[in-house]
C-alpha cells in the first residue's frame, strides 16, 4: 500500500507500548532541552527510553551519564548504545562493566558507523568485535543484560541481498538479543514482508518498528538516502510547499506519523520506537492521537535513586 488509513478505536492506546530515542547533548543548553523533553515524555510511561552512542565511540562519557540521570530522576528504564567501533575488545569490555557498575543493565548493541559518518566504509579494529553479533556474544558474557539490536527492514546497505542480512539478525539472536528495533521506513508493506521473511528464518523476537517523526522533510530525506531507506512519492508530497511553514509541516508530521502506526496496529504490531530526536511535542502529539494519555503525576510512581547494586 502507498498509503495509510486513519481508524482508531477508542482502546486502541492501551494495546500499545512506545520506547523513544535521545542522544547525549553536547552543552548545558541541549541537556536542558533534553532535560524537558525527558519529563515531557514521562508521563507517557514508556516501556523503556534510549540514549545513542556516537560515530567511533565519540559519545561515551555523555551517553553514561544521561542514562545514569534518567535511571537515577526518573521512572523510565533506560539503555545504552553501544558500538565496537574503533575499540579493542578489552576497551569494549571496559566500557560494558563502567556502565554495569553503575547500574546500566539495558543495552542497544550495534556494530555502529565509522567515525567518518554514515555511509562511509566500515573498517573493524584488527582486536576488536568485528559486528553486532559478536559485540552481543560480549555482553552476555560479562551479564544477563536487557540487549536489544538493529533490524532493516530494506537490508542493511553494504549487505549484499536480504538472506545474508538476515543470518546476521539471527547471529545476534542466537548471541543473546531479546529484541530488534528497525532503521525508520515510511512504506509498511516493506516492514511486513520484512517481518515475514524475519519468521521463515527461524527469528521469533519482537521486530519494533522505529518510527521516524518527521521533523523536518529534507533533513530526513538526505538522511534516508545515506541508510538506504526509501521515501515513498506520496510522502514528499504531503510535505511540498511546507519549507517555511513549520506550524503546518507539524501538523502534517503528526498525522503522517500517527496514520503509520495505527495501520501497523491494525497488522498486528503492539510495540513501537521513536526517534524523538530529542524534542517532545511531535512525539507527544503523536502518542496522543493514537491514543497513549499522559499519566499525572500522582499517578507517577516516584523513583529510587539507583544505587548500582542490582544484578543484571
């Protein structure tokens, strides 16, 4: 289908779970903006938030600490990113039992982009985990940690044709995985013969679909074309004309957005990752619409600060 249709029954949001996606801010500035944008999503009692890791490992420090401040503020449970770009494997390890020191116990294992950017050649350190397989092998080797990893539902671009994308999927489940999140699409039949293709495999973890909000049409565009992600004709043309009318382009973002996942709904997908891209509104405004309410603050269970000491 080129389209989605908008239906929504009226308890539809209590068959739904959402997980979103940060990534570490570089000033005091972009924390505070996090900071809001944390609590702002709150309240929509996520089933777990993310905080990426960047190019080469170039996030580290930042990563921790964001996930510690939300493990420690907040009631969400969190995870790390995690890449075996330009590490050794002891370095890698070093990294995992910081973070499980200090009671991170969730990960998003990924082989990661060169410190180049995306769609540059990858090139993986002679003493390193060579993919996200062996970087899952490592993980469970040193915990029982909550790890999730990477699906495409258009195959990885410097993956030659779908079977040998899916062997490596199943790689990282038989290392440990508990579920897949995918890179972001707009055209849901790709996710579902994905997804069945997944199955035939002998793949039965959950495939969460991550779900890019729209935020600004040209920016994830280019963004696309460097992952390999397709842009559908009839997208561009809900956002034509929208350059220099934000207000508008946000209202179309937000029904996009909302018509996708309720169609997914409807094929039987219950779990759901946004790339917030660390704002709230669209997010927000879009959870609203398919029916996930804010819960007040009372209804908040108060967190603990966390002490490190639980087991994984």
């Amino acid at each position: 289908m080129n389209q989605f249709r908008f239906s929504r029954r009226p308890d539809i949001g209590d068959k739904i779970r959402v997980s979103f996606e940060f990534f570490p801010p570089k000033t005091d500035e972009m924390e505070a903006r996090l900071w809001e944008t944390v609590k702002r999503l709150e309240p929509l009692k996520p089933n777990f938030v993310s905080v990426t890791y960047g190019a080469g490992g170039s996030t580290r420090e930042r990563t921790a600490r964001t996930v510690r401040r939300i493990l420690n503020e907040t009631g969400i449970p969190a995870a790390a990113h995690l890449t075996c770009v330009g590490a050794t494997r002891e370095e890698v390890d070093a990294v995992i039992r910081d973070y499980f020191a200090t009671g991170i116990k969730r990960f998003v294992a990924l082989r990661g982009d060169p410190a180049s950017g995306v769609g540059q050649a990858y090139t993986p350190h002679p003493g390193g985990y060579q993919n996200g397989a062996e970087l899952v092998s490592g993980l469970k080797a040193i915990a029982d940690f909550d790890i999730s990893v990477a699906a495409y539902p258009e195959k990885h671009p410097e993956s030659p044709d779908f079977a040998t994308d899916i062997e490596m999927l199943k790689r990282k489940v038989d290392n440990g995985a508990k579920r897949a999140i995918t890179q972001f699409f707009f055209d849901n039949d790709l996710y579902e013969r994905y997804v069945e293709r997944v199955r035939r495999a002998g793949i039965y973890i959950p495939i969460v679909p991550g779900i890019q909000p729209v935020h600004n049409f040209r920016q994830v565009a280019n963004f696309a074309s460097r992952a390999g992600a397709h842009v559908p004709a009839w997208l561009a043309e809900r956002f034509e004309g929208l350059d220099n009318d934000p207000q508008t382009h946000m209202l179309v973002a937000s029904a996009v957005a909302a018509e996708q996942v309720l169609d997914l709904v409807e094929r039987g997908v219950g779990d759901f990752h946004f790339y917030t891209m660390n704002r709230s509104d669209l997010v927000f405004a879009i959870c609203h619409m398919i029916g996930i309410r804010a819960h007040q603050a009372s209804e908040v269970p108060v967190s603990q600060p966390n002490t490190g000491s639980a087991a994984a």
